[in-house]
C-alpha cells in the first residue's frame, strides 16, 4: 500500500515503514496493520498517522547542510511519469476542445492529482515542471 500511495519502491517503502514504527514507538508490523486496518474503516490512531507522513515527507525530503532541503530522496519510476505526465496532456487537450464537459475535467483533475502525488508536488504546475526535469535528466545523452 505504501508503495501505491507514495510511490516508492519496496526497499523505500520498507525504510519508510521502519522509520514510522520508530517515530510511533511500535513495531513495523503493528503500524502496517494499523494502515491496513484503516482501509477497512477502522480509524488510523492519530499518533500512527502522525509518525506515517513524518516519515513519508522525511523520505522525499533530506536536509542538507545548511538547513536547506535537497528535494525528492524517492524518485517515481521514469515510465510512469512519462505515462501520467502524457496523460495529463491528453486531459488537458481534451479539456480545452471540451471545457464544459464533466467527464474531462474529472480526467484532468485525476490526472493533475495523479501527478502531484507521483512528484511530491503541492501544484499541478509543479509537478509537471518536476516530471519534465526528471525526465529531462534521465534522457540519454549523445
């Protein structure tokens, strides 16, 4: 579930996990059963919560000296932010011929949070600057 929802891979996502249980005073098992048993309606103690995006936001950001933050630590998939940052256009060109359907800004909006979360980002606008510098940085070079 970690992985999904931040993304990451499972090496990360187990990082995170251990990091949370540490901050919540538990163990990684019982704080993934916690998560787990939220899903299911049964309400995510506050503390474990808490300790959960502590952790997720420590692992996307690490300061550096200084004070000053370096940025994303856990960095998406490429081919998956190539895939939601071409659907985000597609949305978008849709949207334009389209303004006033609902169905496409429902796609836009899906496709805009879609990629906020992917890149850690607050904004669409943000996020699709984050994606294209990934993406950019990892093109190969002649």
């Amino acid at each position: 579930m970690l992985m999904a929802a931040t993304p990451c891979t499972a090496r990360d996502a187990r990082r995170i996990l251990e990091a949370a249980a540490d901050l919540a005073s538990t163990t990684p098992e019982a704080l993934a059963a916690a998560v787990v048993a939220g899903t299911l309606g049964t309400p995510v103690p506050a503390y474990i919560a808490r300790a959960l995006r502590r952790a997720v936001h420590a692992g996307r950001t690490t300061v550096v000296s200084g004070g000053r933050s370096r940025g994303n630590v856990l960095t998406p998939a490429l081919a998956r932010t190539e895939e939601v940052l071409t659907r985000l256009r597609g949305c978008r060109a849709s949207l334009a011929a389209t303004p006033e359907d609902p169905a496409a800004v429902r796609a836009m909006d899906d496709a805009g949070y879609t990629l906020c979360v992917l890149m850690g980002q607050a904004t669409v606008h943000d996020a699709v600057l984050a994606a294209e510098a990934l993406l950019s940085s990892s093109a190969p070079r002649d």
